[in-house]
C-alpha cells in the first residue's frame, strides 16, 4: 500500500479549537488515488471515514474517533480566463491571496477565513456580506459509496446558508472547484465594518486589493489571534418565521435581525448570546466566550471537549428559555 495508515493520532494540533482525542487511524491524502486507497481500506475494515480539512470549524469529542480520519492534502491551482480550478487541500486564505494577484474579483470579502478549499465549500463560508457560493462554477467531488468522481454544477450543490449537498451527502468528499470569477467586478462595501472603513480613510472607489487589506485589517481587529483555541462562530443565526420575530422584537426591542425577503427573518445569534444571555466574556476554567465576540467560544488553553461542549449547551439552554430561539450549532461535531 502507497499511503500510510497511523494509529492512534492525536487530532486536537489539527484542529483550531484545539480539544479532542485520537483518531484510531489517521491518512493523509494528496491524490485521488490515495484518497481511493485509504477509503477502501477503511470500508473493508468496516470503520467508518471521518474526511478533515484544516480543522477550522470541527470539534472533536474527548473520545476522539474510532474509525479512519482522512486529511484532505490535494494542492493545485490553474487559471483559465476568469474561471480558476482549485483542489480541495489548498489553504482557503491562500486561494484569495492568489486570485486577488490576479486581478479577479469575488472572493476578496471572504479574506483570511481559516481552512481548506473543501472545508470552506463544504460549509459554504461566508463573511462581510459575501458568500463562496456565489463565486463557484462547479464541484468535483468523490461518492464513497459508489467510488465515483461526480461534477456537480452550482445549481446542484444546494448551497445555503452554511449548507450545501456536500454537507448532507457524508458520502461525498470534495477534491476540486472550479471558480468564476469576474475581470471587472464591482466593490462589495455594503456591509457597515467594510464601509466604515473605507469612509474613515476617505477612499470612495476601493481597489480588489484594497478591499483584501480592509477584510484582513476588520477580522484582525476583531477574532482572537493565536494562541487562542476556536472554532469561528459556534453557532449559526437562527432563521425564524415573521410572527416570532415580531413577538421577540416587543421584548427585545433593540434585537438584531436581518430581513430575508421571504417572511423569515434571521437573527443574530451573537446579539442573543450578549444581550439576552450576557455571555460575552464568560469564562470557566479555561472555556469562555470571546470579549469581542459572543458567538465565538474559546479554549483559552487547556479547556477539555466535554468543558467546551457544556458551555455551548448551557449557553444554547439559555437562549431558548429565554427566548423559545432554538440555536443550531455551525461547528461540526467528531
Ligand atoms: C478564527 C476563525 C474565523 C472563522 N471565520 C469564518 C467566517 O467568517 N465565515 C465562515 O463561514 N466560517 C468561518 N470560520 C469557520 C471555518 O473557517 C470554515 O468553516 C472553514 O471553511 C472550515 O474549513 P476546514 O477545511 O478547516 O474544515 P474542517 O473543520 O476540517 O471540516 C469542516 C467540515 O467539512 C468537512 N470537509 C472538510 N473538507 C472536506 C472535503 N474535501 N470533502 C468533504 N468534506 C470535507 C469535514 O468533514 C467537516 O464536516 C472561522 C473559523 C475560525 C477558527
């Protein structure tokens, strides 16, 4: 066999959050191939596959994982015209690094989110009023139950918010994208941090690169910078139905939501934690939430998986007996 098969690997380095215990079998993959090679090894032991990216947005339990993790390592990047194909092991964060070199606009917004290619399709990333999907062409992807290579179009990957098929399908593991993007594309400063920015260094027109420097300068100020432990948001925003959101907004008058345009309204899960809750800034032991931000949850050191999950489901309590909101966690649970 070309690939090699470890036992026992400690995922918690390979994870931002930083908690966790071992994978029983551990493979990374740099190919289709070896992926192929190490998903039947599995199948044939019967274990089950655990396919991991950068570790930006998994936590993984105290007990670890029984079955066979794959790290995704795939690298490549090509340019044809507006549209770059891009494997699913290239560092998200690098991929817009690259494409904003190359003067190709749509991914600027999306700058210095954590994590693989795959990850960030998969989860469907979005930050600073942008979204991966609205940039992508299609997805080829692996069905490890039919051991089949599978393009999807971007209609097909029923991408939503932080969904998409890859994400309901376990069965299917992301090897490349292909990207479109735009030659002349329009400055998207829509968001009040991006166009606070601009307004305060009186720039009016911003180039791509401008706006990269703006993203990477508003998430720097904001999320926790290592040695921190976390996962980015914990929690997604709660989507509710027009009536509960006007029941809320009676006793929450300064709620914030943002309309969706389809009688839902989807509130900010990070205003609930702090102002309804007043969790921003808890700490116990060494699991907290951020001071800056409610919705992130940090491992300040040596917090435990069982100490970091506690606190989001005391949280999670909370909110919903005080507000009926139930929240959905965005962290993939291993
Ligand atoms: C500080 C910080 C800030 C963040 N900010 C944002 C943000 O602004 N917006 C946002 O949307 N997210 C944000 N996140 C979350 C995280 O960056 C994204 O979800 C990212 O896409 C995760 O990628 P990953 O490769 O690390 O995924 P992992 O954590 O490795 O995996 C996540 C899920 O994807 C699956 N997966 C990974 N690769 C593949 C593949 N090739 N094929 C099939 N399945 C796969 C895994 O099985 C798992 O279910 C942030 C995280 C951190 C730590």
């Amino acid at each position: 066999m070309a690939i090699q098969i470890l036992e026992n690997v400690a995922l918690a380095p390979m994870t931002t959050m930083r908690v966790g215990g071992d994978a029983r079998f551990f493979a990374r993959v740099g190919g289709i191939e070896e992926l192929s090679e190490a998903v039947l090894w599995a199948q044939r032991k019967g274990l089950p596959i655990f396919i991991l990216g950068g570790g930006a947005n998994t936590l993984v339990s105290q007990d670890g994982f029984v079955g066979l993790v794959i790290k995704i390592e795939m690298k490549g990047i090509s340019y044809d015209g507006n549209r770059v194909t891009v494997e699913a092991g290239e560092w998200w964060d690098d991929v817009v690094c690259d494409i904003v070199a190359h003067d190709l606009w749509g991914v600027e917004n999306l700058s210095l989110i954590p994590g693989t290619v795959g990850g960030a399709v998969v989860q469907n990333i979005g930050a600073y009023g942008a979204e991966i999907c609205n940039t992508i062409f299609s997805v080829e992807a692996l069905d490890i139950e039919k051991m089949q290579i599978k393009t999807f179009l971007q209609a097909k990957c029923e991408f939503g918010y932080r969904e998409s098929i890859f994400k309901k399908n376990k069965n299917l593991v992301v090897l490349r994208v292909t990207l479109e993007l735009k030659n002349d594309g329009v400055p998207n400063t829509e968001y009040e941090d991006v166009k606070k920015y601009f307004e305060n260094k009186n720039i009016e027109a911003p180039s791509l690169q401008e706006i990269r420097e703006a993203i990477v300068a508003i998430r720097t100020a904001k999320m926790p910078a290592p040695p921190l432990g976390t996962a980015g948001s914990f929690f997604k925003n709660p989507v509710v139905d027009m009536t509960t959101y006007e029941t809320l907004k009676k006793e929450f008058p300064e709620i914030k939501a943002y309309m969706q345009g389809d009688n839902t309204v989807k509130l900010s899960a990070a205003w609930l934690i702090d102002h309804v809750g007043g969790w921003r800034g808890y700490r116990k032991g060494d699991a907290g939430v951020h001071e800056k931000q409610a919705l992130i949850l940090v491992n300040y050191g040596n917090a435990s998986a069982e100490e970091m999950l506690s606190l989001a489901h005391e949280i999670k309590n909370n909110i919903k007996e005080k507000t009926n909101v139930t929240l959905e966690e965005e962290v993939v649970m291993l």
